[in-house]
C-alpha cells in the first residue's frame, strides 16, 4: 500500500509527515543547494544579509513569492501577442500587399541533413566535395541543396511583418502607460 509523504519547508527545516522522512544524502543534496542558491553574497550587496530584509518596524520588504505573479502576466502577454499577430497583425499585412511565400522543399538527403544540423550550415568546398563522394550526388546539386535549405529556415516577410508590428504595438502601449504614470 502506498502512504503520501507530505513535506513543508519552513526556513531551513523540513517538517514531514508520512511513514519516514527524505534520505539521508538526498536532505543533504537539497539542503546544500538551497543553502547555495540563497547565498547572501550571490544575491546581495556586501553589507546586507537576508536578516537585514525582514519585515520590522513598519517596514515591509518584496519577498521572493512576489514573483509569482509574473507567471501568469507573462503567459497573458502570450496569449496577447498571439491574437494580435493572428487576427489584426496579418489581415493588415494582407491588404498593405505582403503574401506568405511558400519557399521551395529541399529534397530529403539524410546525409546532408546531417551535416547541416551537426556540423555547418556553410560547408567548406572540401566537406562538398566528401559529401559529394558519400550521397553520390554532383557537386553542383549538393551546393544548390545548401542554399535551398539555409534559405529554408529563413523567416518569410509576412511572419517578419507581423512580429515587427506586435513589438510595435507592445512598445507604444508602454509609452503610452509611461505617459499616464509621469
């Protein structure tokens, strides 16, 4: 029968509750990163420590579960961006005149590939010439697949167009709400 193990930090402890606490080497694994991460000197100026942060005498601090919330506002941004990319960036696009060209499929060659992903996307005339003697395709014919397939992973002007527009659209609501806060 499996038992649920349940564990709350609070501080430097660990409180548990269940049938047996975490082993031994990995407490102390988690208690020395933790303790690394939380470093006084990697997060702090010198002469502060994390005792100097807690709340006292009508001063609250930010803490670092304020940072939650970030979550959420950054997949709404998203969201946001999505919609506007889809839905008012690209008809705007359409009717200015810019199309989605389609580039051309370069043909599947399992060793090109290869070397393109794991060695250079701009072979030297030596490596065309080995991958010429390995795919016993002519040289001519593996250089034109090359610029093909560099010219494959470029993004089209519509795509370009439509992330321009949404940076745009970002930018000034920024300003925007700068304006209203100064």
């Amino acid at each position: 029968m499996l038992q649920k193990h349940h564990v709350r930090l609070v501080g430097d402890s660990a409180l548990t509750s269940g049938a047996s606490e975490l082993p031994g080497y990995r407490r102390e694994m988690f208690d020395t990163l933790y303790k690394w991460f939380w470093w006084d000197k990697l997060w702090l100026p010198a002469e502060l420590s994390w005792a100097d942060l807690e709340d006292k005498e009508g001063r609250v601090y930010a803490k670092a579960s304020h940072l939650y919330v970030t979550v959420p506002y950054a997949f709404g941004f998203l969201l946001v961006r999505y919609l506007f990319e889809r839905w008012i960036a690209a008809p705007l696009a359409i009717s200015a005149g810019i199309r989605h060209r389609v580039h051309l499929r370069v043909e599947h060659h399992p060793i090109l590939e290869l070397f393109y992903t794991t060695h250079s996307r701009n072979p030297l005339q030596a490596d065309i010439n080995g991958l010429s003697k390995k795919s016993s395709l002519p040289v001519r014919q593996i250089e034109r697949w090359f610029r093909r397939r560099r010219q494959q992973d470029h993004p089209g002007v519509l795509k370009k167009f439509r992330e321009a527009r949404s940076l745009l659209c970002f930018c000034d609501c920024v300003y925007a709400r700068l304006d209203v806060c100064l």
